[in-house]
C-alpha cells in the first residue's frame, strides 16, 4: 500500500548520504515511475528532499535534516509501533524488525500494551514469507485450494498478501482468469513458488482495499433474522466472551437471553451448536428447525 512504501522511502533516505530512483525502484519492487511520483508526495507533504541530475545525482534529505519528533504526534507513534509489534507476532520478519526498531528509536515514552495474535503464528507465518519473496521476485505460486466441495488446483501471479480481520489473505491473478482473486491462506495447502517468472506489473491494484470494498458490499446485501438465545447461568463465561454485553439480558433470575441479529447462514448454526447443550434457541421457529435437523443427524451418525 503506498503509506508503507512512503514510509520505506523515509527510512531508506534517513540510512543513506544519496540514494537513485532505479536504486529506490527494485528495493520496492516497483517502477522508477512510481518512486518519482512518492518523492514528490513527500516534498509536498513538508519532507527537504533534494534532487540531484545527472550520472552522479539522486536523491537525498538536506543535509543535517532529521526525523522530526514532532512531525508525528506521541499516539501516532504508540500505534505505528503497536501495529508492528502486533504484526510481527504474525510474522517474523527482518524488515518489520528493523522498521520496530525505528519507530521505537522515535518514540520514546513509555511501553504500551500491544495485540498478542501469536496463536495464529505457526499456521500461516511461513506461507506468509513464501508468498511475499514470491511477489518480489515475480514468481508464479501453485497450490491446492480448499472449497466447499472439493480441492481445487490453482496456479496464481500473486500480488499482495494482506491480513484482515484475523486471518491472512493473498491477492492474486490466477491462470487462464480475466481478473485477480482472493485466497484465505489457511485453505492454501502444499504452496510451492515456481522458477520462472512473470512479466505483468500490478502495481495498480491494491488488494486490501478491494477486499474491504468487497466485504462491505457483501455485509449490505444479507438477509439477517433475529435470534433469542437461552443460557443457563452457569455459562456466563462463555456467553460474555461470544456476544457483546448490549445484546445480553441479565434480568433472568436463573439464567441469560441473548438476542442478536445474524446471517441465516450455515456457519451461524454450528456457532450455536459449539454451546452444546447449554444453549436453548427460543425463536425464530425456522432457525430453532433447523438447530433440531442437524441434531437429527448427528443423532443417527452416533446411534445407528
């Protein structure tokens, strides 16, 4: 995304006397183009960039020129650094090390609590590094996709990969498509990075934004029902740590109501079928039909 590599351009600057555009442009993996259009975004946004022509020239901060500690405020800072503490619990990462170490330099108040999101480290952290070193050097990944029905091949020109609501996802141009698509990189299975590369730039796209601007859409066009809920007392653990406390009725003298709206989706009775036999559904009557179907079956797996 162009913050991150805008500020990859500061940093570079700050470490080095002189830097060239074609220098800046395959440390990015990106096009000369787009380094010049960043440096005039910075030199717009207040940053003493100084361009120098010729076979010796480039780009270089003023000299004496600094960071300021000012130029962001000490809460723009604490989230810089928390975002990268948080994301290296994802990931480990040389780079997002050595960015932490920056900012840390920058900020210097006190320790903030970060995000701890290690468990979900060990499942999708080395596909993580794979697919980025894919997307630098321009490589084809091919591996199989788990879907609903069955196990798909797929041979993708990855573009980015991005983390979003708790899990990661790379963005891609699979073969023989006419546009990219998303893959959840927990249904990647046996991701291997092939030896020749591609020549298509992407540079244009940006995942992240597309998968939020496709989610959002998605969130306005489903039909949700109102669900009331039945827990007796002794779950109130479980019931505060699943559902937010403005949907929990705690005026039972034995027990909790939940009422909360949710797709009528698959996924939303096996949400209510996680609580067992502690959980009561009381209406709609359609949805508590269908609770009682998949109890049913589960039924006749265990006892015929």
């Amino acid at each position: 995304m162009k913050i991150e590599r805008l500020l990859k351009i500061i940093f570079i600057l700050l470490n080095k006397q002189k830097v060239t555009a074609e220098e800046v442009a395959k440390h990015l993996a990106v096009s000369t183009r787009t380094v010049y259009r960043d440096m005039d975004t910075l030199s717009l946004a207040g940053f003493p960039i100084y361009s120098e022509q010729g076979n010796l020239g480039g780009y270089r901060l003023i000299e004496g020129y600094y960071f300021p500690h000012s130029y962001f405020t000490e809460e723009d800072l604490r989230l810089i650094k928390e975002t990268l503490t948080s994301t290296m619990t994802l990931h480990t990462d040389k780079a997002l090390q050595n960015s932490l170490a920056k900012i840390t330099l920058l900020n210097e108040s006190k320790p903030e609590n970060s995000i701890d999101f290690s468990f979900l480290n060990n499942r999708d952290g080395v596909k993580v590094t794979d697919i980025r070193q894919a997307i630098k050097d321009k490589k084809c990944l091919t591996f199989y996709y788990a879907k609903k029905e069955q196990l798909e091949t797929k041979k993708v020109k990855p573009i980015q990969v991005f983390f979003y609501h708790l899990s990661w996802y790379l963005f891609g141009w699979p073969e023989n498509e006419t546009k990219p698509k998303f893959y959840r990189l927990s249904r990647i299975h046996e991701l291997k990075v092939g030896n020749a590369a591609f020549t298509e730039s992407f540079e244009y796209l940006d995942g992240y934004q597309e998968f939020s601007n496709w989610m959002k859409s998605l969130e306005s066009e489903i039909v949700k029902i109102d669900i009331v809920l039945r827990f007796p007392l002794i779950s109130s653990q479980e019931v505060f740590d699943s559902f937010p406390e403005t949907n929990i009725d705690k005026s039972g003298v034995d027990h909790l109501l939940v009422r909360i709206s949710y797709p009528d989706e698959e996924w939303v009775v096996k949400l209510i079928l996680s609580f067992g036999s502690q959980v009561e559904v009381l209406s709609p009557k359609s949805f508590k039909n269908k609770i009682m179907a998949h109890i049913e079956k589960m039924t006749r797996i265990y006892f015929t």
